[in-house]
C-alpha cells in the first residue's frame, strides 16, 4: 500500500532542522541501522544540522552502516568534486561511523558490471537500507536514475544528461566540466529501503515534486516511481510546495 506523509517549512533552514532531527531519532532508537546517504547542495545544510546535534551527544553512529547513492566515474580518487570528498567533508570526518562501515559505489573499474553488482549484494548482505535519504534533480533525477531509467532498475552504470551536469558544474574547478557518467543505486534499489525521507526546497524543485505527488508513473520523470512506496516522508518549504495539487 502506498503511504506518504508531507511536512512543509518555511524555509530551507527549518528543512534542514527537520529532517536532522528525523534522522538523528531514527538512529538514536535503532542504532544499527543501515543508512542510505543522498550529495548535492540540498543535503550540505541536512548534515551541518546532524553534525550539530552528533556533537550535542544526540546519537552515535558507531553502530550503523551507510551506503551512498551515486558517484562519478572518472574522476580521481581524491577529486574535490567527488562524491566521496563531500561526505569526508560535510559528514564522515566529524561522526563516529566506522570507516569501513560507509561505503560509497566503486568506480575504481568504471563502474564495471562486477563493481555494480558487488554493490547491490553489499546492500543485500547488510540486511538492506533502513533509512534512504534523497534529493530530486530538478529534472526529476533520484540518485543519477536521469529520465527514461526503468523503475526496477539497479546499481548500474549511466550517462548523465546535458541538464544534469550543467546543474552540477559548479561544484567543479573552472576549467573542468561534470564527468558524463556515473554509477548510481537503481530506482528499483531505491524503493526497497524500508523509509524514503524525501527533500525537495526551492521553486526548482516544484516541478519533480509535483510528479512525485501525482501518483501517475512516468517514466520521463524517475521520481514518480516514490508516489507507490509504503513508507515515504516529504520534506519540503514553502518555495517547492506552493501550488502543488494532490
Ligand atoms: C545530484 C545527485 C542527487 C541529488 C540531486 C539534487 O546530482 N546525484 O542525489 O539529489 O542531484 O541535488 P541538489 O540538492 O544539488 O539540487
């Protein structure tokens, strides 16, 4: 049965307290939990927030594991674009989750079939994701399943549109452009976690969220596929909520 609630917030700010007090009860009542982490600019502010409230004492995560969505392919191991240097440095590097307990998509091998599928059985063997964190591309991307991904697809090997990378160009030093490809979970991937925590700010994010909230399947816009999970919370502010029809 689908089953979705929606919380909306003035702002981004009070977003991103929201959700960081979400997850840091979540954690704090279930400390082994296997955590699903989402990159982007929206998600900066989410783990300022859980990092404030790691260092109040408010939970551990030295119990849990996490895998992340996506990352890039190509780039080197260190690039300060990479998605593994976001996590280092706006969570992983002040929490006390173990080192080999957060794992990001290899892309050591471009993001081979072997790699891909190494992936989807480290979820599996983990007991699957309890808690997915996610962002929405502003064409409607989760993860970097670009439109057009089928909805049981899984961890894989993708181009990334023109839109998208033009979207994330600015996280890279002048002179470099956004890597075409990457590797990311499927949509399929995705909709086993057993909670989905959805964040949608910005009017550029109104679009996608109205998709998601239609309840019709289209596969030009990935995140359609949420409106059927069981367990889905949306978190959004006032600038991506208004006008949204249910
Ligand atoms: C990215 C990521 C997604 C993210 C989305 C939105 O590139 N692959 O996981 O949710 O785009 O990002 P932002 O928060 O920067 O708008």
């Amino acid at each position: 049965m689908p089953s979705f609630k929606t919380t909306i917030f003035a702002d981004a700010d009070a977003v991103a307290d929201a959700v960081a007090a979400q997850v840091a009860s979540t954690v704090k009542s279930h400390p082994q939990l296997t955590l699903g982490l989402a990159t982007g600019k929206t998600f900066r502010q989410i783990y300022d927030r859980l990092v404030e409230r790691f260092r109040e004492g408010a939970f551990s995560l030295s119990a849990a594991r996490s895998f992340n969505l996506d990352e890039y392919v190509g780039l080197p191991p260190k690039h300060p674009a990479s998605f593994t240097a976001y996590m280092d440095d706006v969570l992983f590097r002040h929490v006390d989750l173990p080192a080999g307990a957060a794992r990001l998509p290899s892309v050591a091998g471009g993001g081979s079939l072997a790699e891909c599928a190494a992936y989807e059985a480290a979820i599996e063997a983990a007991g699957g994701i309890d808690l997915q964190l996610l962002g929405i591309g502003r064409n409607g991307h989760i993860g970097f399943n670009e439109p057009g991904s089928s909805f049981d697809s899984r961890t894989r090997l993708v181009a990334l549109t023109d839109s998208t990378r033009q979207a994330n160009a600015a996280d890279f030093p002048e002179g470099e452009s956004t890597p075409p490809s990457a590797v990311t979970m499927g949509i399929g991937t995705i909709l086993e976690a057993r909670q989905i925590v959805l964040v949608a700010t910005g009017a550029h994010k109104h679009a996608p969220l109205q998709a998601v909230l239609s309840g019709i399947p289209d596969a030009d816009c990935p995140a359609s596929a949420l409106h059927n999970h069981r367990n889905l919370h949306i978190f959004a502010d006032e600038a991506a909520w208004s006008g949204i029809k249910i």
